[in-house]
C-alpha cells in the first residue's frame, strides 16, 4: 500500500496538471450534473428487476412502468449530457451556447419508411441516450470553438442600439448558431 502512496505521490504534479485540462473538467462537471438523472434512473431499473431476482412477483404493469421510466431517462442522457458539458466549457470560456441542436445533428439520423401505405419521415434517435455520449462531447466542444470563432471575430448581426437587450442578443446569435 505504501508503494502505490509513493508512487501516487510522485507522479503529483502530471494528476494535478490533467485535472485542470478544461475539457476533462467540462466532461466531469457536465456528467456530473446529470447524477440525478442517472441515480433517479437506475433506481426505477432497481425496482422492476430486483424483486425478480430474489423471488417477488410484481404486477407487469408495476414493471413496465418502471422500465418505462428508466428507458425515457437513460434515453436523453445523450442530449442532456451534451448540454452540461457544453454549459460547463462555456463557463470556462464566459460564453453560453446551445449544444443540443449540435447533438441532435450528430446523433439524429432521418429517413423515410412506408406506414400503411403512405411514406412518412422519421428519425432515428437510438444514439441520443448513453450510446450517444461520444457524440454529446463532440457537439460540446465544437460548438463551443465556433461559437468562440464568431464572436470572437465579431462575425454577428448588430442591430440599432434601440432595440431591447434580449432581442438583440437572439441576432447577434444567429451566425454562430448557423
């Protein structure tokens, strides 16, 4: 045990180093902030599983339910991911940003299928949820830079002074966001 304590101890400064990397830090704090969700989650999981496990019979609605509950949760973990780590590497960049509509290009497949005979457009959302983290960092981080890009280079609609505060801010958006 003291080893492994010298040898922790010794490589200090490199742990201490990546740990202040801005973008691990917006990967932890933004999955970090979907805890609850996760924990919230997999309580529900726990419920319609375990009884079975130790021999209890609940009702099949009761664990459909809870099923349910668990699938729509861990199914926009993607989505909500993608938005916590972009909030977090925006502070770190005193910006703010919509990440999710780059998530959704990422992780969101359309195509067409027949219904009952008409053809109807859908789309393909199985890489939204957790299958979709590496897709939610992606969207993160880019977003970020090419949002970082325009304002920075001043690449935004400028309107009269006038105009009230909030509305001026949604145009001065719309190049970055595009």
């Amino acid at each position: 045990m003291d080893a492994i304590v010298k040898m922790l101890e010794k490589h200090q400064p490199f742990f201490e180093k990546i740990s202040r990397n801005i973008y691990l830090q917006a990967i932890k704090d933004g999955f970090l902030g979907c805890m609850p969700i996760v924990l919230t989650s997999s309580i529900f999981l726990l419920i319609a599983t375990l009884p079975g496990v130790v021999g209890i019979t609940l009702p099949q609605p009761l664990i459909d339910w809870c099923n349910k509950l668990y699938n729509f949760t861990m199914g926009v973990m993607g989505i909500m991911v993608a938005g916590t780590t972009a909030k977090n590497f925006t502070a770190s960049m005193n910006r703010r940003m919509p990440a999710q509509c780059s998530m959704l290009l990422l992780a969101v497949t359309q195509f067409t299928t027949k219904f009952d005979g008409s053809e109807l457009s859908v789309f393909d959302c199985t890489s939204m949820g957790t299958r979709g983290l590496f897709s939610a960092y992606i969207a993160a981080f880019i977003t970020v830079w090419v949002y970082k890009f325009c304002v920075s280079r001043d690449l935004t609609i400028k309107l009269p002074k006038e105009v009230p505060g909030a509305i001026a801010q949604n145009f001065r958006d719309i190049i970055p966001f595009g």
